[in-house]
C-alpha cells in the first residue's frame, strides 16, 4: 500500500476501463467475469486479488506463477503457466503499461493544513525563524536548531534535538526521529528517517528513480511511489544520493555507514550494519545483506542478491547473486578474493613486467 503522507490513490478502477486505456488484450485461462476492480498496483509477491502487477523480467517468472494478483501486465508472446484467477494483460511492452497504469492510479499528496498541527512548534512564531520557511502544519520538536533559509514542508515532523543545518529542504510529510544531525544543502523528500541519524552536506534523499519505459526511440518516465526508509543510526555521507523506491521501499537499515559520493537505486535493501564506500553505486531492486562491506567504487547490477557478511574488494563488479555468507571477492565480475589476486599474477606475468 502507499504512503498516504506522500500520495494519493485515485482507484479503485474498473478492469476494462484499464485494459482500454493501456491498449491491453484481456486474457482470462481460468476465470469468467471481467467485472473486477483494481484498487493498487504492486509486486507480484505482495499483489492480491484486487492488485495488478506485471511481468517484464525473466527473473521473476517464479513469483509470478505464484501470484496471488488480480490482473498482470505481460507481454503478448507470454505462453507460460499462468496463475489462478489471475486476468492477463497483454502489450507489446508490458512496462511501458506499467508506467502508464502507475500514472493512472497515483499522483503526489498535498496535505491539507488541517490534517495535522504545530503545538510542539516553537520556531513558527519565534524571531529565530527569520531566513526560513516552515509551514504551519509541520511539527517541530524541542531543542532543535534549524539554520539559515531552512525549508520545511507542510506535514513534515522533527524530532527533538535534531539540528538542521543552512539551506536544507525538508519536503512534505517527511519524518525525522531524535537528536538528527542534517547538515547543510541537503534535500529529503519521500522519507521516514529513525533516531540518531547524520546526513552529511549536498545529500539527496527520496528523490526520483532512474526509471524509463522506452519505446519508439521516446524515454517515458515512471513515476516512482516508493518512499526511503532509513533505520536509527544511520552516516549518509556528502552528496550521497538514495532515491525513493518504484512500488517497494528503499531500506537502509539500522547502523549503517554510506560514504560521500554513493548512488544508491530505487528499492535497494540494505541491511544492518553494512558499509558502503566512496563512489559506491547500487542499481535498482538490489539487496545487501547485513554487515556486508562494499569498498570503493564498487558497482552493483540491479536485482542482484548478497548474502550477510559480504566484503566486496575496491572497483568489484557484482553481477550476479552472491548467496555464500562472508564470502570475500574481488574483480570485475567478482571471483573469490584468492582467486582475483591469481588472475591479477597470471596478466602480470604474461605482460612480462617483474
């Protein structure tokens, strides 16, 4: 389900008036009736029957056979096991449908001021507010500092003793626990934030995904409904960017420490107590285990699985999924680590340097 805090949810609509308007072939093996509404779109794991999902990635034909959705998106050539009473939609490209059906249902949430209030706030009607713009509805809690030409958006929620340095942007409904440390120029949109939290300066937070459906030479872009959820404890270093998650949430769990200059995808989980260095990127719908340690310049493919324990060498390639816990490696793509520094004595020799 979405955030209320960040988006609203035009459905439930009609089946038919959605195969319609995406140009979707209704195809039914198991089930008699068109008359069904779709109230959300979500994953084919989490999809019930009032849910549409789609399918566009090899990989995850096993969640759709056991799927549980009311209607999938799939593509026109589709002819494998299908679920029951699970309507297909058929398209020539089934994630420009997606991105076209998303626009459909969501759209962002302007909070309306009555919706929540400012009895904690003591910087509205201070002569300290001068420079910023908080909005009457946001909740700021006791002993914050909040620097120079702050913005803070309606719904917003501060806890107490957090410090909010110059020129920082807190977008509307974003949640942020006690004793935060949100240096300066940094951007959280789409956001709920724990305790003990440090956000180095230029960070950006829940910003769009890097997602595109593309046909006929055009990029359409997806509007992303995920949000980012960072645990207690958590180091976001200088102009890292996490961006909010498509359908699912972006996690950074508990405890973990990202480097300056990281680029962290929408729907990356990140477990507990992990570690990600400078220069770090993590495409889209990856997931880090817990106390995993990914050196500099590491690059991560997108929807690639790593187990706890992980230590990925500095330039490593990960393209596939790593399922040994406390495996080292190392290289482009990843070997274990013995076997990239024999690789790196192999080429040495052969170049015939000493």
């Amino acid at each position: 389900m979405i955030d209320e805090r960040f988006y609203t949810n035009k459905g439930p609509l009609p089946l038919t008036k959605i195969a319609k308007h995406l140009e979707c072939e209704l195809v039914a093996p198991n089930i008699a009736s068109k008359e069904i509404e779709i109230a959300n779109i979500t994953t084919l794991e989490l999809a019930q029957s009032s849910d549409l999902t789609f399918l566009s990635n090899k990989k995850y034909e096993k969640a759709f056979k056991h799927t549980k959705a009311g209607a999938c998106l799939v593509n026109n050539n589709y002819a494998g096991e299908v679920p029951e009473n699970t309507w297909l939609l058929k398209s020539d490209n089934p994630y420009l449908a997606y991105a076209k059906a998303i626009d459909m249902f969501y759209t962002s949430l302007g909070l309306d001021p009555k919706d929540s209030g400012n009895s904690r706030d003591p910087l509205i009607k201070s002569e300290e507010n001068a420079g910023k713009m908080i909005d009457p509805t946001a909740l700021i809690g006791f002993g914050c500092k909040i620097g120079h030409n702050v913005v803070i958006e309606a719904g917003a929620q501060i806890g107490d003793n957090a410090v909010i340095g110059a020129f920082t942007f807190i977008g509307r409904g974003v949640k942020i626990g006690n004793n935060a440390r949100i240096d300066s120029h940094v951007a959280i949109s789409y956001s709920i934030i724990g305790d003990d939290v440090v956000i180095l300066p230029g960070a950006r937070i829940g910003q769009d995904g890097f997602g595109f459906a593309t046909a006929g030479g055009r990029h359409r872009k997806i509007f992303h409904v995920g949000r980012v959820i960072i645990g207690d404890d958590v180091e976001i270093g200088a102009n890292t960017t996490i961006d909010r998650g498509g359908i699912l949430d972006t996690v950074i769990s508990d405890g973990c420490r990202i480097d300056n200059l990281v680029q962290i995808g929408h729907n990356v989980f990140i477990g507990k107590g992990s570690i990600v260095v400078a220069q770090v990127g993590i495409a889209g719908s990856s997931k880090i285990g817990s106390y995993c340690a990914l050196g500099g310049q590491v690059g991560v493919s997108g929807h690639v699985q790593i187990a706890d324990r992980v230590q990925i060498a500095g330039q490593g390639g990960v393209i596939q999924d790593i399922t040994e816990p406390g495996s080292i490696l190392g290289g482009s793509p990843t070997v274990p680590i013995m076997d990239w520094h024999r690789q790196s004595i192999f080429l040495k020799k052969m170049s015939g340097k000493k």
